[in-house]
C-alpha cells in the first residue's frame, strides 16, 4: 500500500520493533498527526475472541472522562412524556413512526447515535437493514434502549463511546483528538481498556489481548505494552 509524504515522514518516528507504554505511545502518535485537520487518536485492539461464538461476543459502552472532542448528534426513538424528556435532555432529534418513511426511503441520517425507550424497538426494529450495518441500532448492552433517556443523552454527549468486536475480532474505538493534553488521552485510554478488560468472557481460552495499537486518523500505528494492561 502507497502511503504520501507526510505519512512517510511520521512513519520514521515509530520504530516498529518497540512496544511502548501508553504515556509514550500517546507522545509518539501527538507528534506524527501532523495532517491540517484535529486528528482523531484511536485504539484498535486485536483480541483473542472467536465473534462466531455468542458466548465470546464483546459489546458495551463506557464514558471517557475527557469526552471525545466531538460533538455527537443523537436521535430519540420514544413517545409520550419521554419525548418531551429527551428534548429537555438536549436530543437532537425526537420522534416515533414518522421517521421510518425519512430513515428507511430518504436517506435520512443525520445523527451519529440512536437512543430508543423499550417500547419503540417494535418500530425501531425496522430499520434494522439501515442501521444495522452503520452500527446505529440501539442496544441495551450499550445503555441505548433504555428509558432513563435523560442519563443516556448525557453520557453520550459527554463522551460515550461504544465498543464491539468487528468481523476479525478487533475492536476499534476513539479517545479523542491529537490536540488533547497528552495526560487526557491516557486517561480516556486507561478507561477504555479497564472497560474491555472488565468484558473479557469467561469462557475465552487464551490470550485475551493480542495486540493494542494506537494511531492517529493519517498516522502510523503505535504498538501498546499490553503486559501490564492485563
């Protein structure tokens, strides 16, 4: 794969044969997002886990105590008082059945997280072919088929973020932007690995933590010491 200049350039910052402690490897990848844009820095965790077996499944969500650094728009599924909940708590959008014909036949996807009360999953579930395969179906495991609507827009506005297995057993999460101080994105890093180490099933044989990477949007990838994460 032909990389550009700029990535070549970053790329003779990490030296691939090293594993470095997450203090280090946040320092290493502040210094080589160097594209115009505030980077995203994220972690790319390759487990041990078959996804194929429902036991060995991993999904859940936690709150990164400096945020993400982006602003996150959500959508309420919900009806009678809880939508007048959700608005108070700040969604950005609030409806019912009206939105399946905007979602399902215009497109329609002007939000990043979807929240729905219990009772709206009969509708919600419709649109399981849409959001399904964008990561947009809300999940109880995740805290968004809930009816404490008002907590769950506050946690993702504040720095929810959702973590799951993709079809190679990796997980691949943000924590937030290169122009973060250097102690906030260890800490948010922190918390997202006691997180995921905390969902580690029981019935995995093994290592549970292959491998911790951490890059930058345009960056090189960061090997983590993941010895003393376990």
């Amino acid at each position: 794969m032909k990389h550009g200049k700029k990535y070549n350039e970053a790329a003779k910052l990490v030296d691939r044969s090293q594993v470095l402690e997450p203090a280090e490897a946040v320092a290493v990848v502040k210094k080589t997002a160097t594209a115009k844009f505030d980077e995203t820095v994220e972690v790319h965790i390759r487990t041990g886990c078959d996804g194929r077996h429902a036991d060995q499944q991993i999904r859940g969500a936690v709150v990164l105590p400096n945020g993400t650094g982006k602003s996150v728009r959500v959508l309420v599924f919900a009806k009678g008082d809880k939508i007048n909940e959700a608005e108070a708590a700040g969604a950005d959008h609030v409806g019912g059945e009206e939105l399946i014909p905007k979602i399902q036949n215009d497109g329609w996807l002007d939000f990043d997280v979807v929240v729905a009360t219990p009772d709206m999953m009969g509708v919600v579930g419709r649109l399981g072919k849409v959001l399904g395969p964008k990561g947009l179906m809300p999940n109880p495991k995740a805290g968004t088929v809930t009816m404490d609507v008002a907590k769950a827009i506050a946690d993702i506005k504040a720095g929810k973020i959702e973590y799951r297995l993709d079809k190679s057993n990796i997980i691949h999460c943000p924590i937030g932007k290169a122009s973060f101080d250097e102690n906030k994105l260890v800490e948010n890093f922190n918390a997202l690995m006691e997180a995921v180490l905390k969902a580690k099933p029981s019935t995995l044989k093994g290592q549970y933590l292959r491998s911790v990477t951490l890059a930058s949007t345009m960056g090189p990838g960061v090997k983590v010491n993941t010895m003393k994460l376990v």
